[in-house]
C-alpha cells in the first residue's frame, strides 16, 4: 500500500491524495498537528480524496494515516506551506507498519 500526491499541502488549500495496493476495507485519516480534519472507509483499489487545509496552519504538520483490513498502516506527512510559496511543502517522513503495531499510529 503506498500514498501518493501530485503537490504538498498549502494553508488554506485543498490537498489531493491517492492510496493504491490496499487491502480490502481502508480506513484513512488526515490531521493538521493532532487535529483530525478529515476520516473516512474506502474499499475501491484506488481511493482518491481531499482534505481542506486550515488557512491557519502553515508550518504545521499535516499527516495521512492509511489503515487496510489486512493490518498494514502507511504514514506520510507533509509541512504545511505558506499560501503564498506555491506549494512546495516539505515530506517529514513516510513510515509503514505491520499488523501488531497500533492501527493508527500517529508520528512525530
């Protein structure tokens, strides 16, 4: 299972993103810091969705959390940009976890 995005998010800014190779029911969240902004269960073999970024967090860290039924979890996060940069975020980190570790494992 992988999480992948064209641009890194922007304040004030819708953030794309595309999970591939999970299995069977995925659980995905996205949070600004350790404030949840976005949760939702897809079952498709390509999820597509977006997340509105808060125009209140660049320099914040945005995280996706990507949890399929057969226990793997993808973390990806980003630095949330200034509006004004266009959109070059920094990657903080992408960690992948199997079953036995917590579903939701927040980084950071």
């Amino acid at each position: 299972m992988f999480i992948q995005t064209l641009k890194p998010p922007v304040a004030g800014q819708d953030f794309s993103f595309s999970i591939a190779g999970a299995n069977g029911v995925t659980r995905i969240e996205v949070h600004v810091n350790d404030r949840r902004i976005l949760r939702f269960i897809d079952n498709t073999l390509l999820c597509r969705a977006a997340a509105h970024v808060p125009a209140d967090s660049a320099g914040q860290t945005l995280t996706v959390v990507a949890s399929d039924e057969n226990g793997n979890c993808r973390n990806l996060e980003y630095q949330i940009s200034e509006a004004d940069t266009q959109g070059r975020g920094t990657p903080v980190s992408a960690r992948h976890h199997r079953r036995g570790n917590m579903r939701f494992r927040m980084v950071g």
